[in-house]
C-alpha cells in the first residue's frame, strides 16, 4: 500500500510511527500551535463543583494538566518537531483572586516545576522554551512563575527531538516588543532586520512557519496566533468542545488527514484540471450552503457553544 496516497480510513488505523513516515516524506506539519481555551467550562460541566469553592479551583488546575499531558503525547507521539502553546492571555489578569492563587499557580507549577512534568519532558526529549511577558505576568499575579521557566528552561535544555514553546501575555504587547527590537537591530546594522532576523530576535532562534493553528470552544482568539510565524501556510482549525479534552488521537489524526491531503496550494492547475463531474458537485455544494454560515453559534447558559 503507498502510504503517500491513502485513503482517510485506512490513515486513522495506521500506528503513530507510521503517519510519522508520511509527514517525514510530505515534510508537514513540523510546527504547530494548540490553544486549549475552555478549561473552567470543562470543569464546570464534569466536576459537579460549585464554582465559587477552593475545590473548583483546585480541581480545575488538576482537570486541565491531567488532560495537557495527554494532549501532548498526542503531538509528540506523532513526531511534530515543534508545538506553541499560548498559555496566558491578557484577559486572565482581570480573572479573580481565588482564580490566581490556586489555578493558575497549581497550573503553572505543575507543568514547569513537577518532577512528574519534567521527568515527562525528559523521557520523550522535549525541551521547554517561553515567550511574551513572564515578568509582568509573575508581579500581576503573585507567582513565582519566572523561577519555574529558568528551571525546566535549564532541565530541558540539551533535549533535541521535541520543542514546546509556552506563551504568556503576548499579543497585546508584541507589537511594540518588535519595534524597540527593529530600533536596535537598526542602530546596529544600519538596515531593517529581515523576517528571518525578526524570528531569531523574538524567539532567540530560526522556526519554521506554523502548519496549523488549533482553537477550542470559540470560533475567535485570533490574538493567540504567535507573532511571525503565521501566515499564509498556517491552516486553521476549531474543535467545538474545550482543547485540553478534545484532543484525542482520532481528532489530531483527523487533522493531519486534511492537512495532508484536502487542504493544498493553490495554482492553475486546480482550473485546467477541473473535470466536469467535480464541477457539478462544486456547482451544487456553493448552491446548497449559499446561506450556510460556519461561527454560528447558540446559547447555554452564559456560555456560547458553536452550532454544528
């Protein structure tokens, strides 16, 4: 069987090392992004918790990095080089006290401070980078997340196979981050620096463009998308339920199966090798979704959930 041209049946059976031989030989995706937005939501609707409780908070911390480590060795077990994780938007920052000192602090320990963590990072090779803002998140919320980062930063840092990189507060700041950057590189160098040279500055290092970028429970949130490596290559993808429960083995192999195999450049030989039988089904699919929105959404609650 060529593995190269396969049926999507046949590519959700095949084991992890497999489909890493197909997206070895189609050189895709290496470099991912995973919002896993939804998590309180998630909480809510399985711990039978009160929300207003320590042990909601408590709870939500441990749901969500239970859940992230397997998201994680759903990537990574099918061989991306390189995922972005953004962690901590700005909008946290206005979420409550109990919210700080126990979710987000158990949260974030965990994940950079835990031997169970870093034994993790160890056992599959993966080392630990950030970017954004770690100081103003650590003084606006009390943590002491900026001594959590130097240590898996120091623990992970010989490790080559995988990269996970965390981001916290970027977006709203970036943009200025990258002129005062563009201003030294100047005075410098004489020359605005090249893309390439704004990647190396912001992040410390070369990264590819981003093949996918992964939202959950909101079609938004376009301000997770990290600064310089999306583009015109970086397909998009929502999952309708919360990131850290959703992504399974089925729904990330259903991913890799588009973005492989639906979901191609476009050029002029899409036109000039349009038969007729494909132009019927495309004159019928554009006649039959001529009101068809996809973002539309419902209520439950205060939440809103997309309608599928």
């Amino acid at each position: 069987m060529n593995k190269i041209n396969i049926s999507k049946e046949e590519f959700l059976k095949l084991p992890a090392n497999e489909i890493a031989q197909i997206t070895s030989k189609l050189g895709k995706p290496k470099v991912g992004v995973f919002v896993p937005d939804g998590n309180r939501r998630m909480t809510l609707a399985f711990s039978g918790l009160n929300p207003d409780t320590d042990e909601f908070y408590h709870e939500n911390a441990r749901m969500t990095t239970t859940y992230f480590m397997e998201n994680l060795k759903v990537f990574f077990g099918h061989s991306l080089n390189t995922l972005f994780v953004p962690l901590i938007s700005h909008n946290i920052l206005g979420r409550n006290q109990k919210y700080h000192e126990i979710t987000l602090h158990e949260g974030l320990k965990k994940i950079l401070d835990d031997d169970v963590w870093l034994n993790f990072y160890q056992e599959n090779d993966i080392r630990v980078s950030t970017y954004g803002d770690i100081e103003h998140l650590s003084k606006s919320t009390g943590t002491f997340i900026s001594e959590w980062v130097e240590k898996a930063r120091n623990d992970t840092a010989q490790h080559k196979t995988h990269q996970i990189y965390f981001g916290f507060l970027s977006p709203k700041r970036v943009g200025m981050e990258l002129a005062h950057l563009g201003i030294e590189f100047y005075k410098q160098n004489k020359r605005a620096p090249t893309h390439e040279e704004q990647i190396s500055m912001y992040y410390g290092e070369q990264i590819d463009p981003a093949d996918f970028f992964i939202m959950s429970t909101k079609f938004a949130g376009l301000g997770a998308l990290p600064p310089l490596i999306c583009g015109q290559e970086t397909q998009m993808y929502f999952l309708p339920a919360p990131g850290a429960m959703a992504m399974n083995d089925q729904t990330y192999r259903e991913i890799l199966y588009d973005l492989l195999y639906c979901r191609t450049n476009s050029s002029n030989n899409e036109y000039t090798s349009f038969n007729t039988r494909d132009n019927k089904f495309l004159r019928d699919y554009y006649q039959n979704h001529q009101s068809t929105v996809i973002g539309i959404g419902k209520r439950i609650g205060k939440f809103w959930v997309p309608t599928i």
